[in-house]
C-alpha cells in the first residue's frame, strides 16, 4: 500500500548531502575558478566587444539613453491615452529608434561591435513601409500592400547586410591593429 502521508521516504533523506555546498566550493570542486562575488568591476568586456566603447561627441551627457527614456514615456503615454495619444505613441517609437540609432552607428562604424542586421533591417523597413503607402495611394489590392515589397525587401537588406559586414570588418581591423601598437 502506499504512503500517503506526504512524508519523504527514510532512504530520501539519508542520501541528501548535510549541508548545501555554497557556489564557490562547487565551484572548486569541479575545478573551476570561482565566480566573483560583488559589485561588476571595471574591468567588464560585452561579449563581441573590443577595447572601449566608443564615446560620443557629447560625452559625457548621456544624450542617447535620455533619448530612449524620454521616447519610453511618451510611448507609454501615448499608449494609455489610446485614439487619441496615436502622435505621441509614434513620436515616442521614432524618439526611441533615433536613441538607439545613434549608439548602434557609432560602435558599428568603430569596430567596437557589430550592428549589421539592425543596422539593415532600418532602411528595409523604410522602403518597405514607403512602398506599401505607394501601393495604398495607388490603390492596389490590400494582399499587395504586404506582398510586392518583400520582393524589394530581401534583396535590399542582404546587399546592405553584406556592406555594413564588410565596413565593421575593416573597423574591427584597424581597432585591432591600433590596439597591438
């Protein structure tokens, strides 16, 4: 018959281990270097990163991550808002890309770290946006309003992946290069 007490059977708890070994001693145990404790220090690289991000004109003042603050709360304003908050919502969604836009450039075109496909996928939507309203003001059937850019989409966005590719390539290099001198 079976227990139905709830209880965990004898032979259970005698093979659990007395006391939970903390995450440094697994860590040597499975001979590892422990993780580090604490705050982050200076010393922190991103993964795909190489030598210091790059700074912007303005440095110090952190005009880009105010952009997207800023663009943050008027979306969300203009969301709550619903009809009537449709200007603030876009307003808030382009104050946000151009936040963004101005960091991804600066570490693409330095060779800090890659950008590409973000960085192509931007202008894809652009044209693929102005020829969609092309479409709607020629009056063209809805199903091509979504059809007949992505035909204009593919191609332009693996040519414009392939070039911002090739541009950090060279950006890497020469950050590489300037680094071992």
């Amino acid at each position: 018959m079976a227990d139905t007490s709830g209880s965990v059977p004898a032979e259970t708890v005698a093979e659990a281990p007395a006391k939970p070994l903390k995450r440094a001693e697994r860590a040597q145990r499975a001979g590892r270097a422990p993780a580090r404790q604490g705050k982050p220090s200076d010393d922190y690289r991103a993964p795909g990163s190489v030598g210091e991000r790059p700074r912007p004109p303005w440095h110090p003042f952190p005009l880009a991550e105010l952009l997207i603050l800023v663009g943050l709360v008027a979306v969300a304003i203009g969301a709550a808002r619903g009809a009537s908050g449709k200007t603030l919502l876009f307003a808030g969604i382009a104050i946000v890309v151009i936040g963004t836009l101005d960091t991804t450039i600066r570490e693409h075109l330095s060779g800090y770290r890659s950008h590409a496909g973000l960085l192509s996928a931007v202008p894809t939507a652009l044209v693929h946006g102005g020829i969609a309203l092309l479409l709607y003001e020629l009056g063209a059937p809805r199903a091509t309003w979504v059809l007949v850019p992505i035909a204009v989409d593919v191609p332009l966005f693996w040519v414009l992946l392939k070039l911002l590719r090739a541009r950090f390539a060279d950006a890497r290099r020469e950050r590489v290069f300037a680094g071992q001198r």
